[in-house]
C-alpha cells in the first residue's frame, strides 16, 4: 500500500487521524467491535426500526434514549456513532483500550474519559459481511451529526449516492479496478471482493487516508493508493472497472479554500462530470467496465440526451440513466444546505443563493439531471448508446441487470431480423401483463408489459407483441409464433413477420424477452 499520506492533514478543526502502519491495532478493534454486535444487524436490533431510521435524518434524541444502559453494545453506539464521550474504564471492558489510545483511535478527553477520533460506522456487505466505513467525525451521511464540518477537506462517509453506485456496479471477477475519487473508500470496499487488484486515487490526501483506514478496520485487502485529480494519478495504466463517485455537484467557481472537495469539483458547469466518463475510455481494457454517478446540466436550447451522447468516448457501449431533474432553485437549495448556509446569517445565504442563480443563468441552464453512466469498451464497429429517463422505483442491486443490458445489446449486434426470427425466446421471470381499457369494453386500449424485478420496467405493445411474448417459452422460434398469430388473426404471415422483428428488438433490448438456446 501507498504510505504517502499516513499523517493525515492537519486543520484545527481536525482531531488527529488513527495512524494506517497499525493494521494489528485495526484487527483487533474489529474483532471487538464485531464481537460487541456493533454491526448494521446488531445496530437495527438494539436502536429498533423508528431509533434507526431518525439517525438516517441525523436526529439522535431516539438513538441516545435506546443507549442508556452500560451494555458494550450501547457503549460502542455513544462513543462511534453519537460521538459521545465514555468513561475509560467501561471502554477498556469492550476495546483493546491502550491500543487504540497510542494508534490514535481513541483520545482521552477531561481525567476519565474517552472520545472516538474518526466515525466509524457498521456497514453490511452484499454477502453478509460486516464492515466499517470511517469518515470524518459527524460525518458519516446519514450518521448522527449531519455534515460535520465545513473544512474543505472534510471526508464524508457512505450515503445515498454511495449505495446506489454500489448498487448498479457490475462484480463480475476482475483483474484490475479502480476507484476514481474515492473519499472514504466505499467502493474500493466493495471492489475487493472481486477485483484481484484495486487502485483508489483522490486529489484529497485525508480522503486516502479515511480509505486505508476503512479497508484495514473492514478486514479486506490493502490498496493501491494515488494522490492526484482525476486519471493523473494513474497515468497510461487501464483496469477491467473503473468506478467513480465523483465530485459531481454543478456550484459556482469558488476561491482555493471555500470549496467542499468531495462535492465541488472546481469546474465549470458539468465539466468535471465530462472530463471523467470522455477519460475513461482510454482507461479500460476490453470488455472493461466504468460506471459513474453523475449531473448535467439541461441548457435552453439544447436537448439533455445529445450532450451526454456527446460524453461518451469513442469504442465504448454506453447506457446512461436520467434518475431525477431538479429545477435550478431546488438544486441550489439542496447544496447550499447540504454546506449548512442555511443555519448562518441571512444575508450570506441570500448572497450564495443569488451566486448560485447567476451561474445558471449565465450558462442558461434551466434544470439539472441526476443519474447513471456505464461504458463498456467494445471492438464494435457502431457502439450501442442508450440514453433514457426512467424516474421510477427500480430493485437494487442492479449490478446483474447492467450486464444482462450489455449482452442483450452484443446479441441484438449479432442477429439481423432474418437470424432473430429463426431464434428462440423466453418470457423474462416475473414479468406480468395489464389491459387498460374503459369497464366493459371488449377489447382493451392497449396493454402493458411489466417486470417485477430490475429495472422494473413497462411497456406497451400491440396485440401480436402481447401474443408472441405470452407464449415464449424457448420451444418455437420466433418465426414459427408468428406465423401461428397471423393464422389466428387472419393475417398475411409474410406482412407479419415484415413489420414485428422492431417490437421483438425492443422487448429484448429491454429485458422482456430473453433469447434461448434450445437443447436437442
């Protein structure tokens, strides 16, 4: 591992960081803490849903009522997660006390007690697993004190944009991957599962060190770990995933020293969010991955889907998400009270908010979207670029569902409408019909195809395309169906087969209907 950045950064508003050379140190307050119940489980078990639930809007009145007791589990709650001081000798019962004294861990505060020196908060691996993602004290998103901090360089723990980009990440196993900003080493948690070598950068030294700390305290394998902005770090090198939850929030250009590092890239506009997806095509290997969590601005006059089209890099597949537009007034709001100006003087505030308006308006930006990117390098000759908004529920994790969409795509390359209709097909599982029609009404206005897993999907389709996917099983070929549902309906089979291969296309693309290899 990279030993660059053990000291941390020194701030008078930063307690001191545990050091990273004592991963004996780290062992042991992981076994104790895991053998305290101090995991996402033994948390929801002891707080209850409501206590839990409150620490996720950072309100902590019910978490401190849950944690009267003296029991270790109620100890290791005050002191990690509601930064409450514990008296020494209760702590010395649960933690290897000395140890995490001299590490740097704990820090004595007044003649008896005790005080945590970063959050640690238990986080549940897909597999079970018990991890501990560390972040700056009152930090931890969703944690018991909000943002904490309004140093630059402050480092935040996992929230929601964190789990979503876990969430949609492909973990199929990997040689290489890396982790492109990665504050405090969520994802490069994550990618130790399945990558034999992961690589974390970030411009901000304390963020790598948040990083080491989390993966050592987790109890997984050591990172490569590179200071720097975006690829400099990493020079010419490529992975088979690169991941990044990139300062992404779309703020004014604001002087060295009143930025948020892990929000405010110091770009303009959506520059930084471009400059990250357009460099990673020179960063993967083939048939590599990079998925990235993203903003972008809708211009007056432009339409959004074009200028992401125009982000992709050249041999890349791409398929990117609007989740969620926000307005240019609700969009600066969010931030200016994720930085807490809202709580300050009034006249500040109103002076921010007016910076904020004035950038958009100079940019002529009206709106702001939210979403997902992923590349996929490819050899193809015309590169498969989606770009859709589908604002609805989905069913997280999404990391299988991402690489089902590649191969439908490769697939779909594959096949012309001859060799499609000589092809086999099965109705994707849990996938339901609707007919929406007026009460009483022989015949439906249309009807619905809806998944229940996913993306969770909908669409609608004619009569024929209801007809062929309902009777999909992967015995008949495409062809064959339909030479049957023009039989039934009277139909020219040749005019049949003509005009329905695009319907076909659009619910395999979409995850309706799977192709099928029917065994002899």
């Amino acid at each position: 591992m990279d030993r660059r950045h053990n000291g941390g950064v020194s701030s008078s508003d930063f307690v001191s960081l545990p050091s990273v050379d004592r991963n004996d140190v780290a062992g042991s307050l992981r076994d104790a803490l895991v053998s305290a119940e101090f995991t996402a489980d033994g948390l929801l078990e002891l707080l209850g849903a409501s206590a839990y639930a409150a620490l996720a809007r950072s309100e902590t009145v019910p978490a401190l009522r849950a944690t009267r007791g003296e029991r270790p589990l109620e100890t290791l709650v005050r002191l990690f997660l509601l930064q409450q001081p514990a008296p020494r000798e209760r702590v010395a019962e649960v933690l290897p006390l000395d140890a995490c004294l001299e590490s740097g861990w704990l820090r004595t505060v007044g003649g008896d007690a005790v005080a945590a020196s970063v959050d640690v908060r238990p986080y549940g691996g897909p597999e079970g697993e018990d991890w501990f993602i560390v972040s700056d004290l009152g930090c931890a998103v969703g944690g018991a004190g909000g943002i904490g901090s309004s140093e630059e360089g402050v480092v935040l723990g996992v929230g929601g944009a964190s789990t979503t980009l876990a969430g949609i990440t492909v973990r199929t196993p990997v040689g290489s991957a890396l982790d492109l900003g990665t504050g405090s080493g969520i994802q490069a948690l994550h990618a130790a599962r399945h990558a034999t070598r992961v690589t974390a950068t970030d411009l901000n030294p304390r963020a790598l060190h948040m990083t080491a700390l989390t993966l050592a305290l987790s109890g997984v394998q050591e990172a490569e770990l590179r200071e720097g902005s975006l690829y400099e770090p990493v020079g010419d090198a490529t992975y088979d995933l690169v991941v990044s939850n990139p300062p992404f929030v779309i703020s004014p250009l604001l002087p060295a020293g009143s930025r948020l590092t892990y929000r405010d890239g110091g770009m303009s506009g959506d520059d930084l969010c471009r400059s990250v997806v357009q460099g990673a095509g020179e960063h993967l290997n083939d048939g590599g991955y990079a998925q990235f969590l993203a903003n972008w601005q809708h211009v007056e006059g432009e339409e959004w889907a074009e200028r992401l089209r125009s982000w992709v890099p050249r041999g890349c597949d791409a398929w990117i998400v609007q989740r969620e537009v926000q307005d240019v007034a609700q969009y600066a709001e969010l931030w200016l009270r994720d930085a807490g100006d809202h709580r300050g003087d009034p006249a500040e505030y109103a002076a921010r908010y007016d910076a904020w308006l004035d950038e958009f308006e100079a940019r002529k930006v009206r709106a702001v979207g939210f979403g997902w990117i992923t590349l996929r390098k490819t050899a193809a000759e015309e590169p498969s670029i989606v770009v859709e908004e589908w604002p609805h529920p989905v069913e997280q994790p999404l990391g299988d569902t991402v690489r089902a969409h590649f191969e439908r795509v490769d697939w779909l390359r594959a096949h012309d409408d001859a060799a499609l209709l000589g092809a086999h097909f099965k109705l994707a599982g849990e996938v339901v019909q609707e007919q929406v029609g007026l009460p009483g009404a022989e015949d439906p206005e249309h009807v619905v195809l809806r998944q229940g897993r996913g993306m969770r999907r909908a669409t609608k389709v004619d009569t024929v395309g209801a007809g062929f996917a309902g009777v999909c099983d992967g015995s008949l070929s495409a062809g064959t169906i339909l030479d049957a549902i023009a039989q039934l309906m009277g139909e020219d089979p040749v005019s049949l087969r003509d005009r329905t291969p695009a319907q076909i296309r659009t619910l395999v693309e979409q995850g309706f209907l799977e192709p099928f290899t029917p065994v002899d």
